[in-house]
C-alpha cells in the first residue's frame, strides 16, 4: 500500500496538504474523511488516528498527523523544489516563524464563521452576535499583520517565492470567504498576493480544491449538506462553545 | 555584536530557547525583556519585535521571532547533536508533529492555567470565577492527558529513546502550571518519571536555573495601578 492521504477538502489544513501533493505530483491514495457525516468519530479512523482529526498521512506503518509537519514531511520524502521549505537556514526559519504566528493567530480564528453560519446552524447553535463581532475584529487585526509584517512588499509570505507558508495561509483564508467575507476588499497588496499564489498553484488545481468549500452556503441553503449524526454533536458543542 | 536572545523567563517557550541554547553552549548576550513591567510594549522593543513578544532572536541584522522557528535556526547554524531534531526523516516527522500539536493545546492550557490561578487574582488583582478556573483546569486535565496517551506512551521521551526538542518544550509548558501549584506530576506517575529524565538530560542546575523565575510567580507582589493598565489589554489578548 502506497501513500494514504486522509483528508476533508471541508478543512483548511487538509486542503493545504491536497494541493501541495497534487501540486508536486506526489502519488497517494486519497482517503476522505466526512466530518459533516462524521466519519472522523469511526472507530475505523480512531485507528488510524485517536485525535480524530484531519488530516492524516498514512505511509506504510507510519501514521503522521498535524499538516505543517505533514506537509515537510512530504517535501523531504518527495524532494520538492527548493522553493516550498528552503535549505537555506534564515529562508526556512523565516517559513517556521510564519508557521508559529500561523498557529496563534490564524488558526482557529479563520474557521470561525464558517462555524457560525454554516456548521453551527446545521445542529440547531446560533453563535452570539458579540462573538461573532469580536471574531471580525481578530480577523481584521491578523490580517494587518499578514499583510504589513509578513507579506510586507515581499512577493511571498516568507520571501520572494511560494513556500508552505503560503499555502497554509491562503486555505485558512478560503474559509471565510467561501462564507461571504471580503477579505481581501481594501487589501490590494494581500489581494494580489492570493493571485500570486493561486495562479502558481494553477487555476485548475485551485478549482478543484476549493470547489466544496466554495458551494457550501449553497448547499446549506438548499439543505443537501449532510445531517450531522447525533454523536459528533457534543464535539461540534464544545467547538462552538470555545469561540471567544 | 553575536547573537542576541530577547527573553524573560516568565515566559514557556523563553525558557525552552534559554536551556537550548545554554544546554548546547551556544554563546548569546542575554537581553532580559521583563514582561510584568511591560518592557515588551516598549517602544525600544519593537524596533526588535514589532509583534511585542517573547522570545525573539538577532543574529547580525537577522531578526527572528517564535520559538519554535528560534530553536531550528539554533539547531541547524550551531549544529547541535542530532537526537534534538533528528536527521533522520520518520524521527524528525515525530518532533515536527508534537512541535505544531502543542501550539493550540497543550501551550494554551498552561499558560491559561497559570494566568487563571495565579496571574489575574494576585498580580492582577482581577478575580476569577470559579467556574472560569474549573473550566481552564479541566482542559490542561484533557491536554496532559493527550500528552500521556497520544505523545509519551511507553517511551522514553516523547518521540523516542532520546531526549528531543519536542520533550524541552513540553517540559518548560508544564512548569507552567506547576509554577502556578498545580498538581501536573503529583497524580500522573508516567509523566513524572518522564520528568526526571528530562531533568537529567538537560541537567539539574541548568533546569533550576531556568525555572527559579516561574516557581516564584506565586510570590509576585500585586502590580502597581499604572502597569497593570498597560498590562491588561496585552493579558486579555494572549490568553484569548
């Protein structure tokens, strides 16, 4: 058995993991995993992975999960251009420094409102307008930050090139605008960053990569998501319930 | 002027650079940024950090924030023995993997841990509600145990037989708590005995040393009005 790629185009790590193996033509067997229907609680993938979580990588007996080390572990097996997780020491530190900052302030963040107007409403929750506000406001400050400190008048995230950075950013950024945020309305210099990115990546890949994030309000309001089957409620609860 | 790290070690992953760097005798001057009187908000330390954090990192003109990306360049510029960060591709996986899991649990758990308990009613003088610690308390409970069952098991240290840097931030995280008094290692053997071996790795002096700030968070004496309004929308903020 070759390379398994457990993922769920709905979340935004998994989709980073897709594109850069797709991108790089890395050979693997796509698993998906539903967290709509909520196959990630199966006792099928608690084997592959007891934190229930996407995405996994399945390589042979080795099982790794978490996408930034996913997404290394992909570029060293495979051997990517140098360009995604450069060799050269300050240019890969100037990748994890995002990575870190990444971690604190636009994960979690982003995935916000699709919770709310999407996630939240297909069990019944709706999330207090106040924390809906404040998470405008945290995303509004994360993006200042993305764009003066870490895009700066760079080409890139993390330098003149595409890196993993990149990639992480912009599928956390997809998640909000697949729900109507205008992200990047008044931000022409991240704006032109995310066409950067997305014409490096191809449109095609783009595409297919963003298409079932990109029709969710749809199919929520045509009310052909999946019904959520009552024991993936209590951890969609406490999700909910940690938003700020 | 050679490298200079920004650090006060109040702060977890201050403490995991400082050991680092000290445990593998890379020499650095010391830039002590004193975060209870609000040295980061500072305007001279944000020509360093505009992101006013701990710890940051200048080597020549190259300015680097974030632990995590401190403790790699470290790795690779001072080539340090390879069981820190291994080599070899499947190890390495298994500390890049604790490395990004720890940012949005464990990290969270205890630096809320020590600010709920101990930071906010005694420094801060701003109470807390039972229900807010409880709610805090119980989420480190869930991430330690995560820390045992998923990331430790029957190993040595967490990602195998060696001591990693995967084991150097987890250690400085969960003194965190400990600083604060509660009882991490007392009720959970696996991870005490863990401890030990971490300690020992690292060295007993060195591990005092960085901890002596933390194991005295206790004692700090109640800000002074001023700074605790500088402080407050930096606190509220990081503890989000």
């Amino acid at each position: 058995m070759g390379l398994e790629l457990y993922l769920d185009l709905l979340s935004q790590p998994s989709r980073a993991v897709y594109i850069f193996a797709k991108k790089n033509g890395i050979p693997f067997e796509l698993r998906t995993v539903d967290i709509i229907k909520g196959q990630h609680r199966s006792k099928e993938f608690f084997q592959i992975n007891s934190l229930q979580k996407v995405p996994v990588l399945k390589d042979g007996d080795f099982i790794l999960t978490e996408s930034s080390a996913i997404l290394i572990y992909l570029s060293c097996k495979y051997q990517t251009a140098d360009h995604w997780y450069p060799s050269d020491l300050q240019a890969r530190a100037r990748v994890h420094e995002y990575l870190g900052w990444h971690a604190d302030c636009i994960r979690g963040t982003f995935g916000v409102p699709m919770w709310v107007q999407v996630l939240g409403p297909l069990i019944g929750v709706q999330v207090p307008e106040e924390k809906v506000e404040r998470n405008r406001t945290a995303i509004d400050q994360a993006l200042q930050w993305l764009e003066n400190k870490f895009l700066g008048d760079r080409l890139f995230l993390a330098g003149q090139q595409v890196t993993l950075a990149d990639l992480m950013a912009l599928e956390e950024l997809m998640q909000p605008v697949a729900v109507g945020y205008e992200l990047f309305k008044g931000r022409p210099r991240l704006a032109a960053w995310r066409e950067r990115v997305e014409a490096f990546l191809g449109a095609e890949l783009c595409q297919e990569a963003h298409s079932l994030i990109l029709s969710i309000l749809e199919q929520a309001a045509k009310k052909t998501l999946p019904t959520p089957p009552p024991e993936v409620y209590p951890t969609m609860l406490l999700r909910i319930a940690r938003i700020p | 002027m050679g490298l200079e790290l920004y650090l006060d070690l109040l702060s977890q992953p201050c403490r995991a650079v400082y050991i680092f760097a000290k445990k593998n005798g890379i020499p650095f001057e010391l830039r002590i940024v004193d975060l209870i009187k609000g040295q980061h908000l500072s305007d001279a330390f944000a020509q360093v950090n505009p992101l006013k954090k701990v710890p940051a990192l200048k080597d020549g003109d190259f300015t680097l924030t974030e632990s995590v990306a401190i403790l790699l360049y470290l790795t690779r510029k001072y080539k340090v023995p390879d069981y820190w960060y291994p080599q070899d591709l499947q190890a390495r996986a298994r500390v890049d993997e604790y490395l990004a899991w720890q940012h949005t649990t464990l990290r969270r758990s205890c630096l809320r841990a020590l600010w709920h308990k101990v930071m906010f009613p005694v420094f801060l003088g701003e109470p807390v509600s039972p229900q807010t610690l409880a709610a805090t308390l119980a989420e480190l409970d869930v991430n330690l145990q995560l820390l045992e069952d998923k990331f430790l098991q029957n190993k040595a240290f967490l990602t195998g037989p060696h001591i990693s840097l995967a084991d150097l931030v987890a250690i400085t995280e969960l003194m965190h708590p400990v600083g604060a008094g509660c009882q991490v290692f007392e009720s959970r053997p696996k991870l005490a005995t863990w401890r030990q071996r971490v300690e020992a790795a690292v060295g007993e002096d060195l591990f005092r040393e960085a901890h002596e700030v933390i194991l005295k968070a206790k004692d700090f004496p109640p800000a002074d009005p001023t700074i605790k309004q500088r402080l407050m929308p930096w606190v509220l903020a990081m503890i989000q």
